[in-house]
C-alpha cells in the first residue's frame, strides 16, 4: 500500500509514533503498527531523536556496518545511573564491540560449536520427556512455566554447574533483568532489575569460589570463562566474569521460552499448520525458523551511529540511536512473500530473530536445537492439545512471549 493510499489520521499516527509510550492493544499485537511504519515511514524518526527503522534491507544493511556501534554506554548511563543494571548491561558481550567483544565471545565459542552442542541433545531429550510424561499424567499444563521456560533454565544451569536445588531463583532474575531493558522501564521494573542483579552477582561470587575449589560437578561454560588465559594473553576480571554468566542466563533462557511458547500458540491457532507438522514430522527444521521469523522473541535492537551515514535514503548523523525493529522486518512483504501468512515449509528463510553480522547470537544453534526437540515432541506425544484457559502474554515490547499459556491434552 502506498503512502497514500492511507487515511490522513493513520498518516498522522505513525508520524507521531514512539516506542517509549506504546498502549497495550500495541503490545498485544504490534504488527499492524510495524506494517503501517515500514510503508509510511520507513526511517522514523521518534520525539526523542532516535530512528526506528522497519524494513528488513535496511537492518540488514546496518547489522553489517561497522559504522553502527553496539556499545551502549551512552544510552544507559541515563537510563540507569550508577546502578547494578550499568554495570551488567555494559559489561555483557552482547552490548559492546571489539575488541571486548571478540575476547569474550572466543572464550565461549567452544561451548556452542555443533559437535559440542551435540552431546547436550541426549541430556535436553532426557528432559523433554520427562516433564512431558508429569503433563499427560495430569491431563495439562502451562506450556510456558511447566514446560519452555524449564528447559533452558536446566540447560544453562548444568553448563554453569548451579545445582538444581539452587535454580529456583534464574527464572525471575532474567525476567526482571531483561524487562530493564524496555524503551520506557517503570521506576518499580527498574528497582526490580537492580535488585536482580545485585543478588545474582552476589551468588555467583560464592558460586564460583565453589567451582574454583573442585566442589561442583559439569559446568563446561563455566570452565572456558575460567580459563586463566586467552591465546591473546588476556582474562576476565572477576567483574567481567560475573556479569558475562549473568548474560549467559539471560541470552539461553529468554530466547528459547519465547520460541517454544510462542510456537505452541501458533500451532494451536493455525490447526492446520499443526496437523501438517503431526503429519510430516520432517519439517520440524523449517518450522522452527519460521515460528523466529513470523513471532520474534527479540523484536528490537539498537546500535548507535559513530559516523553519518545514509541508511534507506535517510542521512543519520553521528551519535543517532537506532533501534533495529526485527519483528517488522521479519514480516517485510521485500524479502518473504505472503509474510502474513504462518508457513511451517517456507523456504527460504533468511530471518533476522538471532541478529547478524558480528553480533548474531551465540546460542542461536542451541536454540534451535531446543526448539526442535521441545515443539516436534510435544506435537507428537499430545495430538489433542488445546488451549484450556487464559494466555497472558508478557507485555513488553522488546521481548514478545507469553507468561502463561494453559494447555489440555
């Protein structure tokens, strides 16, 4: 639809647009609103002087310019202030540029190669089955609480070596160290978040005293980031340590919750997607990418501009904001077409849920790994799964999954 083809109100609308005060029909489902963005004002500029972009040419383009910087020093010293939440959000590999970046990403790139996640699978099925054993006995569950957000929390908890009687507390620290990260955060999601992370590092100082000493079992990641020295010569202080575990947890469990809560709702809502599924279980790989692209559990991204430059026709001075909104160009009618509509066998698929370029996600294999055996067993093994009560989605805009979403069989 062209620019004109809108009504002057709507025109008016999405000229005004800010991520910073978005209602809750938005949050709901803000895909009409990124559709009416990528084909009104691709390039928008926001009341606060930041750019959201839309379409999926233009992130492309900046996830692969070096011109885009990831540090996010300038924009959360005002968000946060001297706060537990600045020191983890600046210290975390995930919002800083090489060299950093590189040092901390080589220290975990063994653990996340093919051939090691592959020894994780027996141990993740192993757990798929057991939980969904304890919800047919009874006939139901939460797929979010009972089920996705189990799995990555036992996964990264055994590559930490956190003993599983002392796991209860990983859930909600992500929960609220993430939701920090909104455009607008409340003073109490602040307050909440800084609580977080002040707990979290102080069990990860005894944590790790414990492993140093031999008396944890597995926590191969654990190992690597304790390695004494790089091959550059370098090492993780104890501050960066501590806040890079912290990211681990947050990176694993947010991304993969999201994907298999998100897929089930989909699977039940588009019944026929999930009888093709049941009916050709091979398709599996191609379903997952296309639960990431057409719900993205990471909608937004930001990078800041450290030289003008143009992006979609647009000049950017240096110093500009730019959020990097995902969930629109995923859903970009240039790069998928029919993107509407839910295709468990669309090929192909290049998404954009885990990133790319430099900063493409580090888990992205173990997720979809996780992702596969969760939904194809679950699809298998509960042929009359149905919704059975209120969903109630998580209400964020930079993260897009549910709380809680109950299941019959």
């Amino acid at each position: 639809m062209a620019t004109g083809e809108w009504t002057k109100a709507e025109v008016e609308r999405i000229r005004n647009f800010d991520l910073r005060a978005v209602d809750a029909a938005f949050l709901d489902d803000p895909y009409p609103t990124y559709r009416a963005l990528r084909e009104i004002d691709p390039v928008h500029r926001q009341p606060d002087g930041s750019v959201l972009l839309t379409r999926y040419d233009d992130l492309a383009a900046v996830y692969r310019d070096r011109r885009f910087s990831s540090d996010k020093k300038v924009e959360f010293e005002p968000k946060f202030g001297d706060s537990p939440l600045y020191l983890h959000h600046t210290t975390s590999l995930v919002f800083n540029d090489p060299p950093y970046h590189t040092r901390v990403r080589k220290l975990l790139a063994p653990a996340f190669t093919p051939r090691a996640l592959k020894l994780l699978e027996p141990r993740f099925a192993a757990l798929v089955e057991k939980l969904l054993d304890e919800a047919l006995a009874r006939g139901g569950m939460d797929v979010v609480t009972d089920y996705a957000a189990q799995l990555p929390v036992e996964i990264i908890g055994d590559m930490l070596a956190v003993p599983k009687e002392e796991r209860g507390p990983l859930r909600d620290w992500s929960l609220s160290i993430l939701g920090a990260l909104e455009p607008a955060p409340t003073a109490k999601a602040l307050d909440w978040g800084n609580r977080s992370v002040a707990d979290f590092s102080a069990y990860l100082q005894t944590h790790i005293d414990r492993f140093r000493k031999g008396r944890l079992e597995g926590g191969d990641v654990l190992g690597m980031l304790l390695a004494e020295e790089t091959d550059e010569g370098d090492r993780l202080s104890e501050v960066e340590l501590i806040q890079n575990c912290i990211f681990l947890l947050n990176a694993g469990h947010e991304t993969t919750t999201n994907l298999i809560g998100n897929a089930v709702a989909m699977l039940i809502d588009h019944p026929d997607e999930m009888t093709r599924l049941r009916n050709d279980p091979g398709l599996i790989e191609t379903a997952v990418e296309e639960f990431l692209r057409y719900e993205s559990s990471n909608q937004l991204g930001n990078r800041r501009v450290m030289e003008a430059v143009d992006i979609g026709g647009v000049t950017l001075d240096e110093g500009t904001l730019v959020t990097l909104c995902i969930g629109a160009a995923n859903r970009d009618p240039a790069q998928f077409p029919d993107p509407e509509r839910l295709d468990i066998g669309r090929t192909p698929n290049r998404h954009l849920a885990f990133g790319a370029g430099v900063h493409a996600c580090a888990g992205m294999t173990l997720a979809r790994i996780e992702g596969r055996i969760a939904i194809s067993r679950l699809v298998e093994r509960a042929p009359h799964i149905r919704r059975a009560g209120v969903a109630r989605r998580g209400r964020r805009a930079r993260f897009r999954g549910f709380l809680s979403y109950p299941v019959a069989f």
